[in-house]
C-alpha cells in the first residue's frame, strides 16, 4: 500500500480501474456527487407555495442554474433555485388567461415564452430582472403550444391551434411566418430540435408528424 501511495495519481487511478473497476451505478453516483454534492436518492417536495389553477405551463433552465416558471394564468412568473431551495416572485406583470406555454432560452441568457393565449410574446431577463415586450402580433387562441430554439438563435413556434408557424428573430427583434400550412385544431404540441438542424413537430390531435427545414424554409 505504501508503493501505490508514492505512485502518481494517474498511475494510481490506472491500478484501480484495473483492480477495482466501478459498477456504472457506483460511476453515476461517485459523478454526481463530485459535480452536484452528496444528494440523497430520496424523493422530496421543495419549498415554496405554488397558485394552482393552471398557473404556469413549462419552465426553463436559466444559466444560473434556476427553473423559471412560464406563467399561463397566472399574472407572474415564478423561479425556483434548487441550490438554497427557495420560490420567489420575479417582476413583471403577465395577461394570465392560458397567455403562455413554454419558454426558450435564448443565446443572451433571456426567457422567450411562447404566446398561446396572447398575441403578443414576452421576453424575461435575469439579469436585471425585466420584463419586456418584443415586436410582433401572435393570433392569441392557442395559436402555438412551446417553441425550439434553432441552430441560428431564432425561435420557432409550434403550431396548436395556428394553421402558419412563427418564427422569432431575437437579434432583429423581428416576427416571421415560414412557408408551409398546419392542421391546427390542436395539431402539435412541443417540438424537437433534430440533429440535422430541423424541427419535429410532435403530433397531439395531428395523425401525422410534421418536419420544418429552417435552412430551405419547407415543410414536409
């Protein structure tokens, strides 16, 4: 023992994943608890009070490692921070009434919440703690339901009950509508950002999937 101990660390390391190799369980773990602390694999409620009725539907990661809350109904929004366990009420006034549903997190680090209910989008900022209203007039009444952030900084938004996409341009603070015609009628519901770079519409009253191509602005 006192040999290995005089060995480096990498030598070290080699001798015990030849001798002791981790089961990939014990990896997980051992990972987890350098990266995240020791949690326990217990299932727990976290604190804070929450409005029901609807109030928010979908959340985002912000870069500080928070859950921002997208408000639906409610009239604000909520952050959650898993380090010290807390809920609080970041500023800002939302319409409610189903305004909202999911969020994108764009490449400065700022909230995109998507507009279902409202026609127009909002855009939250955790740095300064701001609310604002970016250009463009979305059809309200469910129109897209979530958004994909695409390779190029923009959003695109999932067609509900919206027969055309929206696409939002942060750097332009511009409001497109791409090429191609959707169900609506509750058609899609979230959408996946694919490998290639295209988006995936994930079917919900649709029967078929539908595939937009944000480089040759087609759908298929």
């Amino acid at each position: 023992m006192r040999a290995i101990q005089l060995i480096s660390n990498s030598a070290k390391v080699r001798l015990r994943n030849k001798y002791f190799p981790l089961s990939p369980i014990s990896d997980y773990i051992a990972v987890r608890n350098i990266n995240y602390g020791n949690l326990a694999d217990t299932l727990s409620t976290p604190s804070g009070t929450y409005p029901g009725s609807i109030a928010f539907v979908g959340g985002v990661l912000l870069p500080n490692g928070n859950v921002f809350c997208v408000p639906y109904n409610s009239t604000t929004a909520a952050i959650y921070n898993p380090n010290t366990n807390t809920l609080s009420t970041p500023s800002g006034t939302y319409p409610g009434s189903g305004a909202f549903i999911g969020g994108v997190l764009l490449p400065n680090g700022n909230v995109f919440c998507v507009p279902s209910g409202s026609t127009t989008a909002a855009i939250y900022n955790p740095n300064t703690n701001t609310l604002s209203t970016p250009s463009g007039t979305y059809p309200g009444s469910g129109a897209f339901y979530g958004g994909v952030l695409l390779t190029n900084g923009n959003v695109f938004c999932v067609p509900y009950n919206s027969t055309t996409a929206a696409i939002y341009n942060p750097n332009t603070n511009t409001l497109s509508t791409p090429s191609g015609t959707y169900p609506g009628s509750g058609a899609f519901v979230g959408g996946v950002l694919l490998t290639n770079g295209n988006v995936f519409c994930v079917p919900y009253n649709s029967t078929t999937a539908a595939i937009y191509n944000p480089n040759t602005n087609t759908l298929s």
